[in-house]
C-alpha cells in the first residue's frame, strides 16, 4: 500500500520548490511583460524599445548564465538549500531595487544581478525534489513543480495590470522575502548527506569537460531546450511587432501575450509530465513535443489578419508545445551523479536561458535582411534542428536510480 502512495509528492521540499519557481518565474517575466512601459516612462524613444528590450533582456540572461555556474557548484559543495536561501536573497533584493531606476544603465546592472539571482531557484529546487521523491514519482514531483512554478507569469501580468511597473518589481522582491522565511522548514538533501561524508570531488565544474561522455551529454542537456527559449525569447517577447507584420485586427500587448503563452507552457509541463510516466521515457516525450513546437511555430507566423483573440490563442498553443521545461531540467538532473548533479541541474537551464543572447542576436540579423516573420521562422527551425541532435546526445533516464557519484 505505501508503495502506492503519492503522499510524498506533498511534502515540504516539493511545495516550497514549487512556490520558489513561482516567484522566479514572477521575476523572471516580469521585465518581458513591463518592458514598453518602463522603457517610454525611461526616455526610450518608441522606434527604440525593441531594440533597448532585447539588450536588457541579453543582460539579464548573461547574469542568469554567470549565476547557473556559481550557484550551481555551491550547490554541490555547501548544499541544496544554500543555493535556495541565497539565490532568493538576491533577487528579491534587487528586484526591489529595481523599482527604483531612473535611468536604463541602473536597469541594465540590475537586470544582471538579478539574473544572477534567479539562476539558482530552479536547479537546486529540482535537484532537491528529485532526491526526495522516490524513483516513481520523480517526474511527478518535477512535473508539478514546473505546473505551479509557471503560473507567476499570470500572477505578474494580473499584477502590472492592477498597478504600475515599479511597484510590480517591489511585489516580486517582496514575495521572495516571504518565501525565505517559508524555506526554514526545508530540509537537506540526504543524498547530499550521504555523499558530503565520502571523500569524492563535489560541485567541480570541470569535471564536465576532462570526460568525452560526460561532455557529450551535457552539450546534450543544454541543446534540447533550444526551441524553448526561441519561442519565449523571440516569438513571444517580440509578440507586438510580430503581430503588426501580420496585420492582427487589434492591440497585442506583450504582457497578455506572456501570460497566455505560460498558461499553455504550464498545460504543456503537465500534460508532458504525466506523458512521460505513461510512456515510461524522458527523450520520446521530448521529441513529441519539439514535433508540436514547429507545428505551432508555423501557425503563429503565416497566420494574417486574424483577430487579437485568436492571436492570443496562437500564443497559448505556442506555449503548449515548448511545454517540456520540467522534463528538460528533469533530464539534466537525471543524468548526473549527486556530486555534480546541482551544477549541471543549475547551469544547464540557465545555460539554455544564455542563448537566448545569440538567438536574439541572430534574429536581429535575420529581420534586418530578410523581415520579422522570415526572421523568426529560420531562427526558429535552426533551433529545432539544434536540438533533434542534442537529443541523440543524451542518455534515458526514466529508470535511474540517482544514487551514484561521478568518478575523475
């Protein structure tokens, strides 16, 4: 009977991981959703927002690279839950001061702390939820992490609707502090416990490059989580301009355009999630929705002159079959031993959340030459093909036992 129980899916490291993603989503989308009006009550100039958008944007997704890798190797050498209490810290606190600027530059640096910050939430909550649950309901634990996690983009878009851009962030830095008070109930991993008291290297970065195997399956890890951030950070994050070029009867508003397409990520995880346990496999999963992720792609961008609405709905399907973030993180943390589990779990996701510097830069380049749409499309099937080989780079996972370390 207790082999049959879901009630370790409830316990306290899986709902505090599942709130702490929702915060780090909150944050992580907030500046996708305030972007227009921040940048006009700035000075920025209306031919210049897309532009100004996407190098903050680059910005703070340099500060979330920079931050996967150091929290992610505290979190090998000191622990799960030092990356949890101090990932948080610091973005809540420059979240809060970001409400505050008053010129892009101060934007910009704060962007990148706070990317720094956010980098740390999803790996060690994953890394710890997937050491707590039991082998069966691993990918259901995760699964309902990233389903509750990616709602904050809702809650953020409600939020700038009811009140100002400013105090937008000073809510997001706010609930972060709450919910470091929530953490002091979380225990440790006891499969950190167990391998803190071996004497094995923890949390050395480099170790994922002095092995031709182990790197070949990080590459991997990164790589297949490409069409992802393209669909966040490209088709929806320039959403406005998309649907001018297709002449949308209506305003598409960027943050309306975020929320429906996290409602569709958040159905997307969890539908991908529970596929995965049905189908008793990571990768067949992953490559079902990469398949759905072009199909939608297509429909988003040779769809003209159709109404706000169904653009809208265009934006929920869009986010529906990028909707293998959790088993994407899931895959990373699965393929690791524990003594570098936390810095790959950590800077894989963040990693992937880093190309959306050169995907951008890319479709700048595109757009400039060919349009918007023709930009987008090949940026999008580069992506897609980037990450159908990464996936012959990994390994299956379903069954791992994940109590094992990583020799030198």
């Amino acid at each position: 009977m207790e082999e049959k129980s879901l009630k370790p899916l409830f316990s306290i490291p899986v709902i505090v991981a599942a709130l702490g993603y929702f915060v780090d989503i909150y944050d992580l989308l907030l500046f996708s959703i305030v972007r227009k009006p921040s940048l006009t009550s700035l000075g920025v100039a209306e031919a210049d927002l897309l532009s100004q958008g996407e190098f903050l944007l680059q910005v703070q997704m340099v500060g979330l690279l920079v931050g996967g890798i150091i929290w992610g190797i505290m979190g090998d050498k000191k622990g799960r839950l030092s990356v949890l209490f101090g990932s948080i810290l610091l973005y809540s606190v420059s979240n809060i001061a970001n409400g505050f600027v008053v010129t892009t530059t101060q934007y910009a640096i704060l962007r990148f702390v706070a990317g720094v910050g956010l980098a740390g939430e999803l790996g060690a909550g994953i890394t710890l939820v997937s050491e707590s649950l039991p082998t069966r309901l691993r990918g259901y634990g995760t699964t309902l992490v990233a389903t509750v996690g990616l709602f904050g983009a809702v809650v953020a878009n409600f939020v700038v609707k009811l009140s100002d851009w400013r105090t937008a962030f000073f809510i997001g830095g706010g609930l972060g502090l709450l919910l470091l008070i929530l953490r002091i109930s979380v225990f440790e991993s006891g499969m950190f416990l167990k391998t803190k008291e071996q004497n094995v290297v923890r949390g050395n970065f480099f170790m994922l490059f002095s092995n031709a195997g182990r790197l070949k399956k990080f590459i991997g890890c990164i790589f297949i989580g490409t069409p992802i951030w393209y669909v966040i950070g490209v088709l929806i994050f320039a959403s406005p301009e998309i649907a001018k070029a297709l002449h949308i009867v209506g305003e598409i508003k960027a943050g309306d355009a975020v929320m429906w397409s996290y409602i569709g990520l958040a159905g997307g995880d969890l539908s991908s999630g529970l596929l995965s346990q049905y189908l008793k496999s990571r990768k067949k999963v992953v490559l079902i929705y990469i398949a759905i992720t072009l199909l939608f792609v297509l429909l988003y961008l040779f769809t003209s002159g159709i109404s706000a609405t169904q653009f809208y709905v265009e934006c929920v399907l869009l986010g529906f079959g990028a909707g293998y973030w959790a088993l994407f993180v899931t895959i990373a943390a699965e393929q690791f031993g524990t003594n570098l589990r936390s810095t790959v779990a950590t800077s894989v996701p963040n990693f992937i959340r880093g190309t959306v510097v050169p995907i951008t830069l890319f479709f700048q380049f595109l757009r400039g030459h060919t349009s918007v749409i023709y930009g987008a499309l090949w940026v999008g099937v580069v992506t897609v093909i980037i990450a159908l080989v990464a996936l012959l780079m990994i390994d299956e996972t379903f069954h791992r036992d994940l109590n094992f370390i990583e020799k030198e």
